[in-house]
C-alpha cells in the first residue's frame, strides 16, 4: 500500500516524465489528456487482483513510472552491448508511459471498479473486479485507441512497443515474435527493451508483496566457514609437509610451499 504523500509524489514524478522526454504539440496533448481524468490516474490500482501486482490504490501510477526508469536504464544496456539506434529516447518514454494504458477503460467508464461481491473481498482480499460493462478489447488495443482518439498519435515503433510489451505471454504476440526470417524478425529492438522493463517491473512489485508473506521469518544468514579451515599456514609445520609429499605434481608442490 502506498501512503498518500507517495500517491502524489509518484503523480509528480509522472507529469514531470512527460515534460521532461515528449516534445512539442504531442507532449502538451498527452499531458492535458492525463490532467483531464487526474482524479481516477491517480487513484488506479495496477491490476485488479491482488494475486498480480500493484493491487492498491495509486499502484497504476507508481507501476509505469517504474517501468520508465527501468527502459531507460535496460536502454542503456542494450546500447552498451552494440545495438543499432533504430529508435528515439522520446519513443521509448512515450511507449512505457502508456504500455498499460488500456487498463483506464474508457473516458466515460474505468476498467477496474471496486468488487461488489462481498465474499470475494472478504475471502480473496479482492478489492478491484473488471468493468463488464466495457466492451472487450485488450489491454494494448484499448490504450492506442485512446491514444488516437485524443490526437495523441504513436509512431510506428511505439506502436510495435505497447502492442507487444507482454511478449509471449500474449499469445497474439507469437506472429512478431516467433519467426525465423530475417525479413520476418522485428526491425527495432524497442519492443524487447519495453518487455524487459516492464517484466522486471512487475516481478520487483510482486517480490516486494508477495515474497515476505511467501518465506516467511527471516532466517539467520548462513556463517562463513573459519577461513582456518582452508588455509595451510595455520598448520603446523609437520602437518604441511606431509600434505606437500602426498602431491603427486612436484611443479604444483613447490608452489605450494610459499601459501
């Protein structure tokens, strides 16, 4: 759970990513479309089932803004290792920004609303269930829909990014991702930094949940073994020697004198 001066600082944080890396007419559209539904961004859950990650209200904000500093920082990587610039840092902001954006629902409807059925929150701890009332569309798509219905247009490769971020866990994605062809295999390398990111993302948010809860007490740290116990000059002189005879590598022996 995030306390309410996190909640806000995370919405700082995320108008200051738009000012900071989208540029011009585009950056201004995009930001006014977040300042118009402020009230429900802010307050959005990640996912709608506390079994996922980020299940609490303001963990939708605090998920992408961590998904922006690690593309950049896989980026960095990535680039390290000799991977040709086909894609701009403002169309890898741009695409983690909004990968998940589909999760809004629509202008008039959220996609996640509070669970109505009492054992599940009692039980399960379900605080969220999915809108029925939406019309199915899946995450990627409903997010570049709203994206362009806004005027807020993506660039090929930032569309390439969202609509694969999930990689193959979306089964969808196979006819991307799963080709032997060269002329077939995707032309930028965004789409695997932006899986990177917001896989990494997601498993830091599940293991800060979930794996305290999972191990359960803490264990005492394992002790290093005496260093005594692997070190000959602690050894008497006696007991060296005989163990210098016993190798049967004489090059090895003489080395071994001076340890």
């Amino acid at each position: 759970m995030l306390s309410p001066e996190m909640i806000q600082a995370n919405w700082t944080k995320f108008l200051t990513i738009i000012d900071t890396y989208i540029s011009g007419e585009r950056g201004e559209k995009l930001k006014a479309f977040y300042l118009k539904h402020e009230e429900r961004f802010v307050m959005m859950p990640a996912s709608h089932r506390p079994q996922y990650h980020n299940c609490f209200p303001g963990g939708y904000i605090d998920h992408v803004n961590r998904v922006v500093d690690a593309a950049l920082q896989i980026d960095a990587v990535w680039r390290n290792f000799g991977m040709i610039d086909t894609y701009t840092t403002e169309e890898l902001v741009f695409s983690a920004i909004n990968h998940d954006l589909g999760k809004f629902g629509t202008e008039e409807e959220a996609a996640y609303i509070e669970q109505t059925d009492q054992w599940r929150r009692d039980k399960l701890n379900e605080t969220y269930m999915f809108n029925d009332r939406l019309e199915f569309m899946t995450v990627p798509d409903r997010g570049l829909h709203l994206l362009i219905s806004n005027g807020i247009l993506p660039t090929k490769n930032e569309t390439l990014a969202i609509k694969l971020h999930d990689g193959l866990y979306d089964e969808s994605n196979k006819p991307y991702l799963v080709t032997f062809n060269p002329e077939t295999k995707p032309r930028t390398s965004i789409i695997y930094v932006l899986h990177q990111a917001d896989l990494l993302a997601a498993r830091i948010e599940f293991e800060m949940e979930w794996l305290p809860k999972l191990l359960g007490p803490k264990q005492e740290p394992v002790k290093e073994p005496k260093k005594d116990n692997f070190n000959l000059t602690t050894k008497s002189s006696a007991v060296k020697q005989k163990a210098l005879k016993k190798m049967a590598n004489p090059a090895l022996a003489e080395l071994m004198k001076n340890i």
